[in-house]
C-alpha cells in the first residue's frame, strides 16, 4: 500500500467528525443512493457490534475504508469496503480487508459474510484471493436489475 496507514475509527476519537465526513462523502461519490449509508453512517457507526477502519493518507485524506459487523458470536459480516477512484489498484483494498479480518479473528467469529456485485471484477478477485468463497447468487439483491453474490469466510478451530 502506497504511502497510506489503516487506522481504527474509535468513538472517542477526536477526528470522528472529520473522518465520517470524509466517509459520507465518498459514500456518495461510489455507491447508488439506494445503497449508501450516508444518511445513517454515524447512527451506523455508534452501534456497539460493529467496527470502522479506514486508510489515511500522509495528507491525513482518506483513502478508502471498511465497515464489518458481528450480529452474532459467531459470525461477522463485512458490510462495506470502499476506496476512492484515484487511489484504486494501489493495495488499501487488501490492507484494509486483511485488517477487517484480523479483526473479526480477535472476536472468535467462526464465519465472515459479506455480498458484493459479480460485475466488480476487482472486488471479487480480492475476495477471493483471501480465500472467500461464493455460497450463492441473490436475485435483485441491490436493485431490480443488480443482483449479489453472497461470499464467506471460514476460519477453522484448532
């Protein structure tokens, strides 16, 4: 990853404010209006089962970010990964999934979910080069006419 460092969001923290606004916005700019949490991000972000990491720049911008959840003890969902247009193909993706999943790991989850649309070729590689695995294909998940896969992750116990 190119000059950027993955950071966790933590309630107390005194650049919340500008960190979801920079999240919101970039809310925006990539995902549809049906599926952006824009309205309810900080609502989303004060809940207690979920997390919020994201990838700040030298220039203290925000690259990209994560957002993952863990609805039960034993199974996490990864609910968003987003990274700014102008800093694509430049590894915050991976560095921002490999912390969401050492993350996940340090709650003893057994499973990571998540869905994402089998027209992003670039997400769906990266998933699947951290070992997700498609379970199935959900008709008119985000819209009439977009569908999802539903992926996962399985850790193992020893």
């Amino acid at each position: 990853m190119s000059n950027g460092v993955v950071v966790e969001l933590h309630r107390n923290s005194t650049n919340w404010t500008k960190v979801v606004e920079d999240i919101v916005r970039l809310e925006k700019k990539i995902f549809p209006k049906h599926e952006s949490l824009a309205r309810s991000f900080d609502e989303e972000l004060r809940k207690n089962n979920s997390g919020l990491l994201y990838t700040q720049l030298a220039d203290g911008e925000v690259a990209g970010y994560v957002m993952y959840s863990w609805p039960s003890s034993l199974v996490a969902s990864i609910t968003k990964l987003a990274v700014r247009e102008n800093h694509r193909r430049q590894g915050h993706g991976k560095a921002l999934l490999e912390a969401a999943i050492d993350k996940c790991k340090t709650r003893n989850i057994q499973r990571i979910t998540l869905h994402v649309d089998p027209s992003r070729t670039p997400a769906l590689s990266l998933y699947k080069k951290h070992g997700f695995q498609v379970d199935s294909l959900i008709k008119s998940y985000y819209s009439s006419d977009r569908d999802a896969y539903r992926m996962f992750l399985d850790f193992h116990s020893d």
